[in-house]
C-alpha cells in the first residue's frame, strides 16, 4: 500500500465484507475448538483450512471463528458446525483433508458428512 487512495479502496472493501450490524441470523456458524488440547492436536490448520476455503469460495452466509475447550478432548481437533433451527454438528479428529469435504459437503450442499460426527465414532 502507498497511496491513501489504496488505504480507503482496503477499507471499504473490508466494511463491504462485514456483517457487524446486520441481520446475521442465516449465517452458518464454523466454530474450532482451540484450547490447549485442540492446538495440540492440530487445529490451527483446520481453522486455517476453513477460513481459506469459505474465503476461496465467497462464501458470504458462512463465519469461522474460535472458541476454548469444547469439552470432548480425546476428539480434538473438533469443529461444530451451527445453524439456525438446526441441531448443532460436531465434526471430531478433523483433518486438514477433511475440511474441504465438510465445506464441500455440508456448508455449500447442505450435507452433513456423518462419518466425521461425534456420533459416528462414538458407536
């Protein structure tokens, strides 16, 4: 950047992209566990993976963002995924070759990948 005229086109760009203020209700909700544990097991490259790909695909109906322990620490790296008037998914021992899937799949077509899902490994 070198011109004020670079700085004001950034930041508008940047202002048309958030959804501060707005009605954000219909947003899919990615949400990584990143306690300790999570971190340990690897989940800074499955957050990574996911903000590139939603940002890949402009994807404007889907956040990602962080949170501690989710409480399931033998399935880190966990991610859940949260919907309006749906249940809540969580995607446990995810990998950086998972996350395209999980995009692929749930976020852009609205398929859970249920091999992924806690409920899947806990049987």
């Amino acid at each position: 950047m070198k011109t004020l005229e670079e700085l004001n086109a950034m930041r508008e760009k940047a202002k048309a992209d958030m959804t501060v203020g707005e009605d954000n209700t219909d947003l899919i909700r990615v949400v990584v566990g990143m306690a300790t544990c999570g971190i340990a097991a690897g989940a800074r490259p499955i957050l990574n993976g996911f903000l590139d790909e939603v940002a890949r695909r402009k994807l404007k109906n889907v956040t990602v963002c962080q949170t501690g322990c989710i409480g399931m620490c033998q399935y880190e790296p966990i991610v859940e995924v949260i919907e309006k008037d749906k249940e809540k998914v969580t995607y446990v021992r995810m990998t950086p070759d998972k996350v395209a899937r999980v995009v692929s799949d749930h976020l852009v077509n609205g398929n859970i990948v249920t091999e992924f899902t806690v409920g899947a490994i806990a049987k």
